[in-house]
C-alpha cells in the first residue's frame, strides 16, 4: 500500500521514504468513484519516474498516480494517509558521533570528515577544513536520521 504524511508529505512505499520534490496543487483529472476534480498535492521522483499524489475535491479520495520520466501515464494507485512523521526540528534526538552506526555517518560524511569529527571528539588534533564541511551537513544529516550530532 502507498502511504502519504499529509504534514510533512513524505511518501511512504516499497520500504522508502520520498520528500516531495513540489507541492503544486493542479488539476490532474477526475475520481473514479464520484467523478469530482483530482488535485494534486505532491509531486515525487522516483528511479521509474514521477508518482503525483492528488485528492478528490468532492469525495477526498486520495491517488497516487505513476508516470515515467517523459510524464506518460503508467497507472493509478490508492493512496492512504500515514501517522505523521516525527518532527525532527521539534524534540530531534541528540548523540555523540562515536555513538551512531557508521553506516548511518557514511550516507552523509565522507571519511575525512568523519575521522576528524571522531578526533575533535576525543581532544585529538584534526583538520579544521573537514569540520567546517562536516558541520555543513549537519542539518542534513538530522533531517534523514531524526538524530543532532553533538560535537
């Protein structure tokens, strides 16, 4: 099943999560089952295409319509709303780096950054140019993982 927080507009499927890449609302055709005005809330790229999340504006059905890179229509899916993403500006949990996986660091670091943040960490010397990139990254990595490196 296709999944959508309709806060934040995640879409939850085939065991990911996608961010909208826009939230435009546009007409984008009509229900199946009332025959009222589909609009789309959300917009998302996939490695197949696009997915369009759109709700009826009489019967609030939600779709999720699939397309491929050059926007030909591949079909539509039912689309129901999921329990709302935890906020992570909100009450984010903060941690050391020497405590979180490293697979987790990886997506985001790279290894120069990471061994200097375990240096700064542990009071050994480290490159300053690879903190200031790491520190960059920050928000980024809170925003994937929910987690505040604390340094």
């Amino acid at each position: 099943m296709y999944r959508v927080d309709l806060e934040k507009k995640y879409l939850f499927f085939e065991g990911q999560k996608f961010e909208p890449r826009s939230v435009e609302g546009n007409f984008v055709g009509f229900c199946s089952l009332c025959e009222g005005e589909l609009w789309s809330f959300a917009y998302y790229q996939v490695a197949e295409g696009w997915m369009v999340a759109a709700r009826c504006d009489k019967c609030d059905k939600m779709v999720l319509a699939r397309y491929d890179s050059s926007w030909s229509w591949k079909g539509d899916f039912d689309l129901e709303a999921a329990e709302p993403a935890r906020s992570t500006t909100e009450h984010p949990k903060t941690s050391s780096i020497l405590d979180l996986p490293r697979e987790q660091l990886e997506v985001v670091f790279t290894p120069a950054e990471l061994r200097d943040m375990e240096r700064c960490k542990r009071g050994e010397p480290y490159t300053r140019q690879n903190l200031y990139r790491a520190r960059a990254k920050y928000e980024k990595f809170e925003r994937l993982f929910g987690v505040r490196i604390d340094l």
